[in-house]
C-alpha cells in the first residue's frame, strides 16, 4: 500500500471479537499504517503483523475503541520514520 489515506483498518461494530492478520506486507507514505476501531463496549479487535515494514507514515499504529483493541508485533517487523503513534502496540514473541 502506498500513498493512501490510510492503510489497514480493522472495525468491531458488534460485541464480538473481530481478528485480523497482516504479513509480508509494505505499508508507506500514508496518514495511517494499522488501526482499530471499535464502536461499542463488548467488541474486541486484534491485529497482528507478521514480517511487514510501515514507513513514511504520519501514525504507524492507532488503536481507537469503546470496547477492546489491541495491535499485536511479532517482532520481526519493520518501523521507520513515522510520526507518534496512538494506543499501545504490543511486542509477542514468536511461538
């Protein structure tokens, strides 16, 4: 994905848990690299990123929620010159 607004949204509009999964991917050069959004209490959104980069982005992760939502790093990711990030993104070792 290059020059778009923004990159991967994930949403949870219902209260169940929504998952998604992002590898081997280029994110660059948009306002947003990964996001989640939830709408209502009781929803959850989890988000891993497995061997991808985010570069040149204004935010590499946002996490926006009234329920739960939580963007997991392998850690063998890539994150450069981005801007401040909102929310926490969470470091999980490989299995």
């Amino acid at each position: 994905m290059l020059a778009n607004a923004s990159g991967v949204g994930v949403f949870g509009d219902v209260a169940e848990t929504t998952t998604a999964g992002i590898s081997d991917s280029i994110i660059s050069c948009g306002a947003v690299g990964v996001y989640t959004q939830t709408s209502i209490a009781g929803a959850a959104v989890r988000v891993s990123v497995i061997r991808s980069t985010i570069e040149h982005t204004t935010s590499a992760a946002v996490v926006s929620n009234m329920g739960s939502g939580v963007i997991l790093s392998l850690g063998n990711n890539h994150f450069t010159d981005n801007g401040s990030s909102e929310g926490v993104l969470t470091p999980t070792p490989p299995k």
